[in-house]
C-alpha cells in the first residue's frame, strides 16, 4: 500500500478544466487526467518560471517531490498534444481534503 500525499499548496484555479483536440468527436478521443498538483508544477516551473527550489518551497514539498510531479506532468500534456488525446483537468473540490487550495 502506498504511503498517503501529504497535503500540498495549490494557488491555481483554472479558467477551464477541459481541452480537446480540434475536428475530433468525443466518443473517438482518449482522455489524460492532469491532477491539481502536477497543473500546479507547470504553472510554477513553465509559467511562472521560478526556480524547482522556490517552488517547492511554495508548494510545501521536497524538491525532488516537486521535480517527479513535473515530470509526469509534461509527460502527460506533450502526450496529449502529440497523440491528439482530450486533457481534463481533476476538479479541485474533488481533492479539497487532500489539498490546500487558494
């Protein structure tokens, strides 16, 4: 059994929380589910640009905790773009115990 998330400071609420390919039915796409926390990496690393350090601080994990949550989730967003699957964003009221979202 794995050992439970520690509670994580989310700051971002997206405008959206899905995003499909252009021209593709729904019925015919496969979905990537991107979690609360791995959004969170890519909004400090990629958008905000701070450093992995800072921003695990941020996020009130290590750093090497900050960099595995990065990596899957680029893993997951290029996947999705070079596959042409849907991306849905996990709801924050789903995870509202786990994590501290402002």
């Amino acid at each position: 059994m794995p050992r439970p998330k520690k509670n994580r400071h989310i700051c971002c609420n997206p405008s959206a929380y899905y995003f499909k390919p252009r021209g593709i039915p729904m019925f015919e796409l496969s979905e990537i589910i991107l979690e609360t926390d791995e959004l969170e990496t890519l909004r400090l690393a990629d958008f905000e640009k701070m450093s992995h350090e800072d921003s695990a601080a941020k996020m009130k994990i290590s750093r090497a905790t900050f960099g595995r949550i990065l990596e899957k989730a680029r893993y997951k967003t290029a996947d999705a773009i070079l596959n042409g699957k849907a991306i849905r964003i996990e709801s924050f009221s789903k995870n509202s115990g786990d994590q501290n979202v402002e």
